[in-house]
C-alpha cells in the first residue's frame, strides 16, 4: 500500500496584489517600522520586501505609471535629537541644500506633502 502525504498551510507561491504590496512597503518603511515584524505580522520573506521596495524605485526612475503614485522612497537625512543649531524639535527629517539651506519635515507632516516636497527637490 502506498503513502501520500498531505501538505497544509498557505501556498507558498502567493500572488500578492499591488495594493497589498503597497501597503505592506508602506508598513515596512514607516518611520520607526522594522522590516522583520513587518514581513512575519504579513507571513513573507524580508528579502522579498526589499526585493518589492526595489523594484518600485526602478519603476519609479523609468517613469512607469504606478498604481500609488503617491508611495514614494527618497533618501532624505533623518535629524538627530540633538541640534546645537536650534532647530525645531519636531523636525524629523532634514534634507540640507547647501549654503545653508535646509528643509526640516516634522513627524506628524501627511505623507503626501513629505512626498510632494521630496519630489519637488529632485
């Protein structure tokens, strides 16, 4: 007599919807966020995440028309607790233009005028 073996659980060549996609780069890359929570919370591997978070910025430098045009990854200076030059508390990201010039972005600022302000620099 033969012996079959039953596999249960999740598929493990899922099909992940854009939507899901985005949403689970968006968790991942929130300010404070760790990738590996994020990927176990969403039962997927980091790698792909970071694989998912490339390839978006690839399609993202070609001009391809994305679903969320708002999702955007820019590398920015995150500002530390520290400012001996005075500058804003709530300031979380500083991005500096040179000859002095700085945008400071606060913690609490919508993530479509973080993305709006990061795209006008580019």
């Amino acid at each position: 007599m033969g012996q079959i073996t039953v596999m249960t659980g999740p598929e493990r060549r899922r099909r992940w919807r854009d939507e899901e996609r985005f949403q689970i780069l968006a968790e991942a890359f929130a300010p404070g966020a760790c990738v590996a929570d994020v990927a176990r919370r969403w039962d997927v591997s980091t790698s792909l995440i970071y694989t998912w978070r490339r390839n978006l910025r690839r399609e993202q430098a070609e001009g391809a028309a994305l679903p969320m045009a708002d999702v955007t990854f820019a590398q920015a200076v995150l500002a530390e607790d520290e400012k001996p030059d005075g500058c804003d508390r709530c300031a979380a990201i500083t991005v500096e233009l040179g000859e002095g010039r700085l945008i400071r972005i606060s913690a609490g600022a919508p993530a479509a005028l973080v993305s709006a302000t990061l795209k006008a620099l580019r």
